[in-house]
C-alpha cells in the first residue's frame, strides 16, 4: 500500500495492518460521494440557467459533499502515500532521506496539528449540537452540527493514518534487519 516512492516499501506493522484497510474501505466508501456531488452541481446549474430558479439548499449541499469528500480524503492520502509534496525535490532524495524527513514531518506537524484540531473541534461541534445550529442563509440546511463534525471525523482518520504510517517510518529506520543495505 503505502511506500516510500521508489522501489522501497516500507515494512507493515501490526498497527497498520489494523489501520490501514478500515481507513482504505472508508476512503472508498466516501469516494462516491464526489459522483452525488457532480449531480448536485448539474442540477443546480440547470435550475438556475435553464429553469431561472435557484436553491440554497443546493447551494450549501455541494459545500456539505466536498467537505465531506475532503476531510475523509486526508486519512486516505497518508495511508496511499498519495499526499502533495514538492516531488521534483523528495524524488532525488534517497529512502532513506525520504523516511527521515516524513518521520519528522508526521511527528512535528500532523501529529500536533491534529491534536489541536480533535481538540478544539469537539467545543465547535457541541456548541453547534446544543444551540441546534442552522444554515443562516433563508431555505439553508438544519443541523449544522452534522457537517462540523466532520472536521473531527476526518481529522482522527488522519490521525490513525499518521501514527500507522509513523509505525512503519519506525520500523524502517530503526528496526529493519537490512538496515546495512540502506
């Protein structure tokens, strides 16, 4: 699954044969929804130009679905190896370079980032849930509180993804038998 760009792979682990194929299915699962969204789309732009009648509700579902999409996105990107990096720079590295510099990544950036943000969103989204939070837009969406917590749900997905891939990055550098051949 998640590799090191190039022909290294990295070791699996107990915790990343646990964490890997959920946050996989879920990925994929939630894949679909960026098709319900293209159909959102679509509709509302033929009943806004060809029926002159448009919809809030329309409106704020799309933002809804691409949050969605996104946020479970971020988990499936660290697990697939598949986030954004400056490849022009990180290919030319060698893996074991690689792996040093997303071990320090992960343990200086993704990890405290997402603590902060499972931190702070739980008073977000219960502040939401209690006041019974709706769109403020007339005709938008009820139940605000749905869609912030998917800020928590994506963001302890991509926590799960960071610590299974920092388990691996771990092994790898300081547990692997052919350490000598790297």
């Amino acid at each position: 699954m998640a590799e090191l760009q190039g022909d290294t792979e990295l070791p699996r682990t107990a915790f990343s044969n646990a964490v890997d194929p959920v946050i996989t299915w879920i990925g994929n699962a939630v894949s679909w929804i960026w098709i319900v969204l293209l159909g959102v789309i679509v509709i509302n732009v033929f009943m806004r130009y060809a029926l002159g009648e448009g919809r809030i509700e329309f409106e704020e579902i799309q933002w809804h679905l691409y949050s969605i999409g996104f946020m479970i996105g971020l988990g499936y990107a660290v697990v697939h190896d598949a986030h954004i990096r400056v490849d022009i720079v990180h290919e030319r590295l060698s893996p074991l370079t690689r792996a040093w510099i997303d071990l320090y990544g992960i343990l200086l950036f993704v990890l405290p980032f997402t603590a902060l943000m499972l931190i702070y969103a739980v008073p977000f989204i219960a502040d939401s849930f209690a006041t019974s939070e709706t769109s403020p837009s007339p005709g938008g969406l009820p139940y605000r509180w749905l869609i912030k917590s998917m800020l928590f749900i994506g963001f302890a997905l991509l926590g799960l993804a960071a610590l299974s891939r920092l388990t691996r990055l771990w092994v790898y550098l300081f547990l692997a038998r052919d350490r000598d051949a790297r």
